[in-house]
C-alpha cells in the first residue's frame, strides 16, 4: 500500500492502534485521579431515654412539642414497628452497641454506677468496626455498661472505658443521673477532679456526715422528692442511688446537663468534619431526675417529664444545625431512637403521674406497657432514618426494625462487611433505611428474661411458669390513660403470665385479647423460631 509518498502506512497504523487501549486507559485514570471518590456518610446515632413511642409529635403526641424530631422524620423514614431489645436501659444499650442479644450473656442487667464494664475489649462492637474503616467514632452522654475492670479508682485514668472497645472519643456518666458517681468522665478520666479531694463511691454504706433523706426534715431541703428508693446521697439537692464523697469540684449539675452533652457532641462533628465519623449521642433526657434547665419548665402541661422531651428535642435540633452548619447533612446518615419505653414514676416525684392523666397524654401511643414491661409500650420505640439521597422522604414504613441490628448496618452503610455481626443476633436491614424490607421476625426481652417474639401480625410470649407481679406498675397502674391500663387488665395479665400469650398485632395493637388458645399452630412456629434463637446458648461463642 503506497499513500502517493512512497511510504506504507500500514506499520504506523498497526503500531497506533495498540497505543490507543493503553492511551485510553491513561487518559481514563488521570480522570479518575482528577474527581476525588466520594467519602463514605458520616453516621449520627440520636438515642433518649424512656421516651416512649407516643411521646414524639410525628408519632402522634399533642402536649410535647417535637419540632426538630419532626423535621428529622419528614426528611427521611419514619418507622411504625421500631425496637430496642429490651425494657430497660443497660441490656438495649449492650446490644446496640455489640449486635448480641443481652439476654445470652450474664451481668448484662441494669448496673449499678460502680460496676465493671461488660463490654470487654477485643470484642466486635459497632464503633471498634467503624474505626477500622477509617471514622472517628465518638460517644457523647449516658454509658451505664460500667467502667474499668476489677474495681473502679475514680482518681486515677480508668480502663477500660468506651476508648478501649473503639471510641477515640469519650465524655460520659458513668451510669444514670440517679446514680453516684454524679461527674463527668472524659476519655477515661474524671471532668475537673481536685486531687486533694479524692472520689469514694459505695452501694452498701453511707459515709459518715451523709444527711438522713428518709427523715420529714431532710426531704423538704430537696429540690424534688424521692417516691422510692433515691434516698441515700445528697448532691445538687438531689437524692440518688449508692453513696458519694469527695469529688466536688467534679460534681454535675443536672440544670447544665443537656447543654454541657449538645455542647461536646457539635464539637466532635466540627473537629472530625474533614474525614468520615460516627457519633453516638446518648442523651440522658428523659431518665430522672428530670431536673432540667429552668427554660424548660412549663415547656408542656406534663411536669418536668414532658419538659425534658423539649429538652432533648433541642439538644437533637442542635446537632442537625452544627451538621448544616458544617456542610455536611448531605452526606450523613442520621438515626433516632430510644432505650426503652416510657415511665412516670421511677423514683421522684415529679408529677408524672398525675399531669399525664389530666392531659390525657399517652407516652406509649396506642400501646400498653412501658419501661420493664414485655408489651409493647416496654420495646416499641421512635424509628426514625434520615439519609439524603437515600432515604425517601416523609416516608412511614411497618418494616419491622430491631437496634441489635444496628452494628451490622452501620458497618454496611460505610462500606465495610458485616459478617462478625451477622454471625451474632444481627440482620443486615440496610434496605429498610432507602424504603425496603425489614426483619422477618422481632425478638424483645425485660430484664428478667422473659422473651417475645414478633412477625408482620402476630406476637408471642411463652409462659414464665409462676404468676409474678409488674415491676414498677403500682404508680402507673391507675386512671384511664395509665401506661399499663387499667386494674382490671393488671390482674389479668398477672393471670396471664404462666401461660402462653398471643396476641394479632394488626387487630389488638395493646394487646387486650390473648387468641392462643384459638390459633394453636401460629403459638407453635413461633415458640419453634424463639427456641431455635435461644438454643444458640447463652453465652455462644463471638466471631474471631
């Protein structure tokens, strides 16, 4: 072939169409060089306490108002059938955390504000398996899964903390606000402690020179009375569980509390805004005592413990402001939910009780029950997913969602593979969050041990053997917008307890009729799904 110049063209052609792939290729990943990948979404865990399902105002509440919550919910997934895993704090807050149901492992019930922490280092946790997809993971609020091994030294940098099991950082309470010691505790060291004024706690004996809080005259220097038990120490005018001395340039203040937890949590999103992190907001509202901030008060007809639903409902409306302030709520996943159930009296008296029923407000929704209870209103918590982009918005599902699955998610939804929890209690619902499927099935449990199980319709609870009597239902057992009802139905389910409870959650949402006895083989494939679970053992090996 001779192109008029006396030159064949073909070896050049040949020799150019071998380089153009290569050139292709090149240019290709100089593109891809040029447009940085889009960093993982950061992820907000917003988690109360004791607010119950019907306390919110998209759940339906009309004496509280939830303006930012709101919002969260009309910008995402609002979930109808949301659960923790157990009717109180401690357990719910060790399967968040692990993706295990707490119920198979020992000591993993309520703790006191001096026990050992039950989430040993080295083990699969949510933050420890973020941290190695490069977050910072930060947790901000109440812990109440103890501190330190063998025994605690409030005087000295304790270990094991949230640092030691993949938080790189910490600011804390030990355990509850109605518990000693009442301080701060910041990556493993108490907030502010004078070393000439050393920390003692105990939980078997006062210490010399502690004021008497069972006496007439003690009780009316209080700030709010103690209805059981939140009588032994004294601080900030508050009786509290286990006594304190010493510590007292370290000691809270309730009123400060809420700010002083808003304040570290927006200032761990500015310091981390530049890589991908997780934050775990556990905010002590509503949990008593609900000793809040005198703003607040008046906040809602319902006493100081509806005030503190407006308190946390803030302190949420902070947090999504730093992240719009930051740029970054586009790209961060957002999750609200809470411990437990609700519950008016639990050791103050705040009027809880009283007010609750003149307004006719029901903090569990349509549900009876609450904190310490197997019913519903004891688990069935707000559910709540915003992730732009992903999450649809002013969506409400019926996916049925449990918080044990939350390590396997989150680790999903950074990118990471979530296998060490999947090989433990956890399902990965990922799917749920963008608008899909949730859990088959639901298990729920009290501290106690007495189990549920849930599907789409219907709820089983196998019998406990010996008819018990309700913890904490005296003082919420009475008038027409009780938590757990009425007499009548208290003296029913007491009844009820030894045998098998089944109850269709689409017809009786509160759960007034047991129908076991007329749907024999529905009672029969859930107890073989709960005895298969529960055969995995109680204490079943963790992944390696």
């Amino acid at each position: 072939m001779d192109c008029g110049l006396g030159i064949d063209p073909r070896p050049a052609i040949k020799k150019a169409m071998r380089l153009t792939p290569f050139l292709a290729l090149c240019t290709a990943l100089v593109a891809f060089a040029a447009e940085p990948a889009k960093r993982p979404p950061n992820i907000v865990l917003l988690y109360s306490d004791d607010i119950g399902w019907g306390d919110l105002g998209c759940y339906g509440a009309k004496a509280i108002p939830t303006p930012n919550l709101d919002r969260l919910a009309a910008a995402g997934v609002r979930f109808t059938a949301g659960y923790c895993t157990s009717a109180t704090c401690t357990p719910s807050r060790y399967s968040l955390l692990t993706g295990e149901y707490a119920w198979r492992r020992k000591g993993t019930g309520v703790l006191p504000g001096d026990a050992n922490m039950i989430i040993k280092p080295g083990r699969p946790t949510m933050p420890a398996s973020l941290a190695k997809l490069g977050y910072a993971t930060g947790v901000v609020g109440k812990w109440h899964l103890g501190l330190g091994g063998e025994s605690v030294d409030w005087n000295k940098p304790i270990s094991p903390s949230p640092n030691q099991i993949g938080f790189s950082y910490s600011y804390i309470m030990a355990a509850t606000g109605d518990r000693v010691p009442t301080v701060f505790v910041e990556d493993g060291t108490v907030v502010g402690l004078d070393p000439k004024d050393p920390i003692e706690v105990s939980y078997k004996n006062p210490f010399p020179g502690d004021p008497d809080l069972t006496t007439a005259a003690e009780r009316a220097k209080l700030k709010m009375d103690w209805s059981h038990g939140h009588n032994m120490a004294l601080v900030n005018g508050v009786g509290r569980i286990g006594w304190m001395k010493g510590g007292k340039a370290a000691l809270w203040n309730d009123e400060t509390m809420g700010d002083v937890f808003a304040d570290k949590a927006c200032a761990f999103i500015a310091a981390n805004k530049a890589k991908p992190f997780f934050l775990y907001y556990a905010s002590h509202e509503n949990h008593v005592p609900r000793v809040h901030n005198p703003r607040y008060a008046g906040r809602t007809p319902l006493g100081p413990r509806g005030d503190a639903v407006v308190a946390f409902d803030d302190q949420v409306g902070r947090i999504l402001a730093e992240l719009d302030k930051q740029g970054l709520a586009e790209n961060t996943l957002v999750i609200y939910t809470s411990d437990n159930g609700p519950v008016l009296d639990d050791g103050y008296k705040d009027q809880a009780v009283e007010k609750n029923q003149q307004a006719g407000h029901r903090p569990a929704g349509p549900f009876r029950g609450g904190k310490y209870s197997i019913l519903e209103g004891g688990t069935r918590v707000g559910f709540i997913a915003r992730w732009p982009g992903q999450a649809p918005a002013g969506q409400v599902s019926d996916a049925l969602m449990s918080q044990v699955d939350l390590p396997a998610v989150f680790t999903k939804v950074a990118g990471g593979d979530p296998a060490e929890f999947l090989k433990l209690d956890g399902v990965d619902t990922s799917a749920a969050l963008k608008g899909g499927a949730g859990r088959e099935t639901v298990i729920s449990s009290t501290q106690a041990n007495t189990l549920s199980i849930r599907d789409a319709r219907w709820k089983f609870i196998p019998g406990v053997g010996v008819p018990g009597k309700a913890k904490n239902t005296a003082a919420n057992a009475t008038g027409p917008f009780a938590l757990v009802g009425s007499a009548e139905d208290l003296e029913r389910d007491r009844r009820e307890q030894s045998g098998p409870r089944l109850f269709d959650l689409l017809a009786d949402p509160a759960e007034r009729k047991n129908v076991a006895a007329e749907n024999p083989e529905v009672v029969a494939r859930l107890r073989a799904k709960l005895d298969e679970q529960k055969a995995k053992g109680v204490a079943q090996p963790l992944p390696r």
